[in-house]
C-alpha cells in the first residue's frame, strides 16, 4: 500500500537527501562524478540501423512499463507557479521506420489551462530497452498554438531514435535519448540504483536515478527517479532552476 504525503513533504524530503550528498553524482560509485553536463553520451545502439524485427508490441521494462490505459497524474512547482501534468498511455499505435510504436498522450496545464500538449512515441526491443521515436509538441497561450519547437521524428530531416530507459541499468551508462540537431539533443547517465523517493503517491526503494541534459541548455541539469513497476515518480531541477515534478497518482481507464 502507497503512504500519501502532501507534495511540500515530497519536496523537504528530496532536498534534504540532496543535502547530504545523496543525489549528487558522487553519491554513485563509478558514475563518473566529473563528467560535464555537456559531455557528449555514447550514440544510442544501433540507433541509424534499426530493424523492427527487433521490436516487440508489449513495453514491459519494469522501470518504464506503458500499460496502455494507465493514467499518470503528476503536480509540477515552476518558476511560473503550480502545475498538473496528465500522461496517458493511449491504445493508440504509430508507425516509424517500420516499426509499431506506442502514442503517450501528455498535457500539462496552468491555473486548469492547458500549456504543452504533447504525443510521444515508444517502441521496445526484445531486449527490453525502451526507444524513444519521437514527439508532436505544442506550446499554447489561452488555447493557442505558439510553439512546437522540440518536435521530431525519427528518420525525417536527419532525426535518430535514442533510448529512454536500458532493460538492465547500471550506474555509469550513458547514452542518447533523442536528437534533431538544434531541437532535441537530450542525453542520460546513470547515476544510481538504490536510491529513496518519496511523492505524494507513496515512498519507493531501490529506485534508478538518472542526470538528464543537453548540450542545447547546457546549465540545466535534472535528476529523474524511476521504480520498477511504475516507471517516472519523480524529476528534480539540480541545476539552472528548481522545478519538481511528483507523482500523485495513477488509475487505470476502462478497457486499459
């Protein structure tokens, strides 16, 4: 059973562990502690050259499962004031590079005012690495489009599939989650394996905690929580703001 708290605890409790040096990248052995936030991760395998013969229908890895049906439900603190974020994994499909990937719907929104409204797209490999193909992104204004810099597909005007989550993490890996030069460069290390997080959909152990970057926002730096069988609880801003994203719930639609 899932121990609710209220996000400011969730909040106390991740900067305090961040106090004591446990979110640094020192805190993981091996997970090269120097390594510059613009340092360039290993090109994601096989990345040009994907077969998909080598994908499955089902994303299962136990730190990203996308349960079509599921509802994650996160509340953000930005800069601009509070967040809701709603991330539901459709049972829609699309197809890049010939390969069936899965329609992640993802909206967030501002004082009930929808501000980004995004479709990602997931595929996994019969390995159980989770590949990232691409996103439709939109910025609004009062329901309007104003933005959709960031958006990208895989194998249109040189964009490359990266992957988000490796089927076996070890502390150390790094590698490319997504790229269309001078939009989407996001990169990955892995800086733990055991880490604690607690948000306000309950407290998880032996949680995999990334450093996510880009060398296109070069000060910004973020650390990502991921428990197995629920996939992303938590995103902290370390570095260029202090943003935070908590899980607080997650349900399941009819037919999901």
């Amino acid at each position: 059973m899932t121990r609710l708290l209220p996000l400011a605890s969730a909040v106390l409790l991740v900067l305090g562990a961040a106090a004591c040096g446990g979110n640094d990248d020192s805190a993981a052995p091996g997970s090269a502690a120097r390594t510059s936030p613009t340092a360039t991760a290993a090109p994601s395998p096989a990345a040009s050259t994907l077969d998909p013969a080598d994908f499955v229908a089902t994303i299962d890895n136990p730190y990203l499962p996308l349960v079509p049906g599921t509802v994650f439900r996160y509340r953000a603190t930005t800069e601009e004031g509070p967040e809701d974020e709603v991330v539901t994994v459709t049972h829609e499909t699309r197809t890049i590079l010939g390969i069936t990937a899965v329609v992640v719907h993802d909206v967030a929104s501002h004082a009930g005012k929808p501000v980004e409204d995004t479709y990602d797209w997931y595929a996994q490999d019969r390995d159980g690495n989770v590949w990232y193909l691409g996103e439709d992104t939109k910025e609004l204004e009062d329901g309007k489009v104003v933005s959709t810099k960031g958006s990208w597909e895989a194998g249109r005007h040189g964009a490359r599939a990266g992957v988000v989550m490796r089927a076996h993490p070890q502390v150390g890996d790094a590698y490319q989650q997504e790229f269309l030069k001078g939009q989407a460069e996001d990169q990955a290390r892995v800086l733990s394996l055991t880490e604690h997080a607690t948000v306000p959909y309950g407290a998880f152990e032996d949680v995999v905690m990334t450093k996510d970057f880009s060398p296109l926002e070069p000060d910004v730096v973020e650390h990502k929580y991921f428990a197995r069988g629920i996939g992303s609880v938590l995103e902290v801003q370390v570095a260029g703001g202090t943003d935070l994203l908590a899980l607080v719930s997650v349900e399941r639609q009819p037919g999901g």
